[in-house]
C-alpha cells in the first residue's frame, strides 16, 4: 500500500464507495431500462465505474 495521509486515505475511501454506488445505480437502472440503446449506453457507464472502483482499489494494496 502507498503511503498515504489519513487525509488522502479518506478521500480515497470516499470516492471508492462513490464509484460502487455509481456503478450499482447504473446496472440496476440498466436492468429496469427496455430500450437497447439506452439499456447499453447505461451498462457502459456501469462498467466505466467498475473499472474506476478496480483502479483506485489498487491504491489500497
């Protein structure tokens, strides 16, 4: 793990859980959507936010 501030270290922890929701928020409005195009441009934006949630995990390890 880098060595991080308590300050950085909870901003951190911040926009983590913010990227979890956006991307729970995202596949579940996906899954309600029945429109394709806009059932795929959500799930996109899903998956955008996964992959930042992934990134900014990596600083915790």
């Amino acid at each position: 793990m880098a060595n991080l501030t308590s300050k950085e270290l909870s901003a951190l922890e911040d926009q983590i859980g913010q990227e979890q929701l956006m991307a729970k928020k995202f596949q579940a409005m996906s899954g309600m959507c029945s429109n394709q195009q806009i059932k795929q441009c959500l799930t996109d934006h899903a998956n955008k936010h996964q992959q930042h949630f992934n990134t900014l995990m990596t600083f915790l390890q």
